[in-house]
C-alpha cells in the first residue's frame, strides 16, 4: 500500500465506526477530521464530497462484510451448513465487528426515506447481501436439505427477520438473551424446512 | 385544548413527522423552527432543550402507539385474535402511520449506542411495547390458543424478528412482497405454537 493508501484506509477505519455508532447522517469531512486530527482539506484530497465519504463508507463495509461473513462461510460445504455459518456470522457481524453495530443498519434508518446516490448505495448493499444469503439458501434445496417445495424468499426472509429482531435485542435493549433467542429461531425455522 | 397545549400539540406532529423521516439525532430546535415557521424561542417556551424536545417527541409517539395500534386490539378476544390484531396493526403503524416509518426504529439506531435519557427513552417505550406484545402472547397460552409448553418470551421475539424484518423489506428495500412475506411468517410462526 503506498502512503496515500495507507492514510485512506486509516480514514475509513475511522469513519466506518463512526458510521456504527452514530449513525451515517452524522458522518460528515468536519467530524472526521476532528476525529483523525486531519485538515478538513488534508481529508478532502482523499474524498470529494461528504456524499463521496458516505458512498465510499458503505464501499468499505461492504467489503468487510465479505470478508467477516461470507469467505469464511465459503469454506463451510455448500446446503445447510453454509447457510447455518452466514447466519451465525452475521450475528457475529451485528455485535462484534464494530463498536456501534451494523453499519448498515446504522445508514438505514437514516437514508431510507431520502432520494439520493447514499440511498442507492444502502439499498445495493443491502439487498446485495441478501441475495447472497438467498443463493445459499437455494443451494440447501439443491443438495436436498432443505424441501424441495420451500420457498427460498421466503426463507431468506424469516432469516433476515431473525437477524434484525436479533439486533434490536441485542444492541438497543441489551437483552442477554438475545443470542439464545436468535438461535433458537434460526433452529426452528431450518426444522420447519427441513427435508 | 387550551392555545398553548394546541400550539405544542401542533408543534409535536411535525417534530414527529421529522423524526419519522430524518431520525431523532436530526431533530434540533432550529430544524423544527424553520419547519415549523416559529422563531426558536417561541419553541423554547414549550420545550426547554433539544433533549427535553426528543424525549416529548418519544412520549407522543408512545401515545399515538397505544391509540393505532394497542387500543383496537385489546376490542378483539384475548388470544390469538388479539396477538393477530397487534401483529396486523403493527405492520400498518411501520408503513403507514408516518411518512418515514417508525420513530422508535429512526431514532434506535441513532441512540443505540449512547448514554443518556434520550436512549433511555428509547429502550423503556420498545421494552413497554414488546412487553405489551408478550402479556398478548401469554394470554393466547392461558386461553389454551398457544400451546402450554410455549414459551412466550420466545415466541414475542420471533413476532418482533417478523416486525423488524418487515421493516426493512418495505421502507428500506420497497420490496413488493414485504407483507406477504410477514403475514406468512406469522402464520407459519402462530402454526407451530397452536395448542
């Protein structure tokens, strides 16, 4: 990596958890150069705008996302065992990759009324991700873990379900069992399911 | 109604409004000024500080809760038509109640992660809703419409999983099948726990 580099991604380490915990609206070139001890100029020599900063934010979590949740999960063998791995990751991803919680979410509730390239990008990400969750729910149908009637949106949904109830437990109300609960849903609804 | 409690009467709807669509974090006594048309000490005089302002907001979103959405499901029979009203009336409190979905979820993720009243608020009205939610839940297991063995801190969490998913589907995704996909995962969920 060369220096400037090197510098971006100590920038975007920094406003990625500053995106988890306050949220990607409060993300702005002034926070952040308060937060890092850089120039407000020294920062716009690396991004352009403050919607540039927030895209590139989103960019940069996305990236850690596939590398936390989904290479791992990669390994594991296709069918239930994948899809078991990405939900027990993902929950992971939730509480413990970022101080404040899933940047994602974070950006959600704030950009999910507004028009915008930030919007755009939320959504992309968002729904890019479940996409990957849904091609490996459909790949435990193939290999005859799953029935072979269920219907993978749906399934897809009930997961994706599980993982924000599973936020809000954890993160806002801090219910310890939060945890329990989730696995306890996910083990059910694979049952349900299950060839 | 007296001209002082109209005018803050009027003055919480759009604070309620906003909050609904920007988040709790961008709610300020100058924002609200400006759309309000008011001068920001003519606020001052019905809420004595930003803070003071969000946690007015989170009370009058509390009472607009119990009226939308609790009060028509306690006229249904205790039971199952009951938790089946409030899942119903919840999904429409999510989508249709304000022009950006749920002030709790908005202003949640901003405050999740900080100290203070304002997230303390926050907590306690989510917590008072799902407990709510869950005596609902209990009485479906006294009146023998849940099965005995069910346990009805579970089931709530799978109910607000559905909720919470839902959600997202919807406001942050425009998924066309959002509430199709909620209303089978409730089925599906109350199925498994019928006596």
């Amino acid at each position: 990596m060369g220096r400037g580099a090197e510098t971006r991604a100590t920038i975007l380490d920094e406003a990625l958890e500053l995106t988890s915990q306050l949220g990607l609206e409060g993300l702005s070139i002034g926070v952040l150069a308060k937060r890092t001890g850089m120039s407000k100029s020294g920062l716009y020599a690396h991004f352009e705008s403050k919607e540039g900063l927030q895209c590139d934010v989103l960019q940069e979590a996305a990236d850690r996302w596939a590398e936390l949740v989904l290479r791992p999960a990669l390994k594991e063998p296709r069918g239930l065992p994948r899809v078991r791995a990405i939900f027990e990751r993902w929950m992971a991803w939730d509480t413990e990759a970022f101080g404040g919680g899933c940047p994602f979410m974070a950006a959600a509730t704030d950009f999910d009324d507004r028009e915008g390239p930030v919007r755009d990008a939320v959504v992309r990400h968002v729904r890019d991700a479940l996409a990957t969750l849904s091609r490996a729910v459909q790949l435990a149908v193939d290999e005859g873990h799953l029935r072979a009637d269920a219907s993978v949106e749906q399934v897809t949904f009930e997961i994706w379900g599980t993982l924000t109830g599973f936020q809000q437990y954890s993160r806002l109300l801090a219910h310890d069992g939060a945890r329990d609960r989730a696995q306890r849903a996910f083990d059910a609804l694979v049952d349900r399911y299950r060839a």
